[in-house]
C-alpha cells in the first residue's frame, strides 16, 4: 500500500492505493490528457462511497471494463 498526499480542490489530502492502482492511475492521466490531481478530483465528485481510495480503484475497473 503507497499512501501519497494530493491536492484536489486546493487542499491536500492522502490516498493510499497499491502500486498497480496508482499506476493505472497515472496512465489515465497521461491518456486523457489531464493532471493526477484533476482525475482525482473527477473521480471524487463521481463517488458514491464516503472512500476515496475506494471509488478511486472502482473508477479503474470501470475504465479498463474489468466489472
């Protein structure tokens, strides 16, 4: 587990995720053309969990269309 701070919203925050999710993460980013920060931002006003990290890890099995 990789606990990492971030600034989402001009506040930082920690998000803990295995290697793999922030990998998957950072390829994201890269891919739509956006900052971490911004796609994290994204993610969290898309939750409906009160975790971030974990709706962070749902947002990449929807993206890759694993579930």
């Amino acid at each position: 587990m990789i606990k990492k701070s971030v600034v989402i919203y001009k506040h930082k925050t920690s998000v803990a995720l295995e290697y793999e999710f922030w990998e998957a993460l950072k390829k994201i980013s890269k891919k739509d053309k956006i900052s971490l920060s911004q796609l994290i931002e994204k993610v969290d006003e898309l939750r409906t969990t009160k975790n971030l990290s974990s709706a962070l890890r749902v947002y990449i099995l929807h993206y890759y269309k694993i579930i």
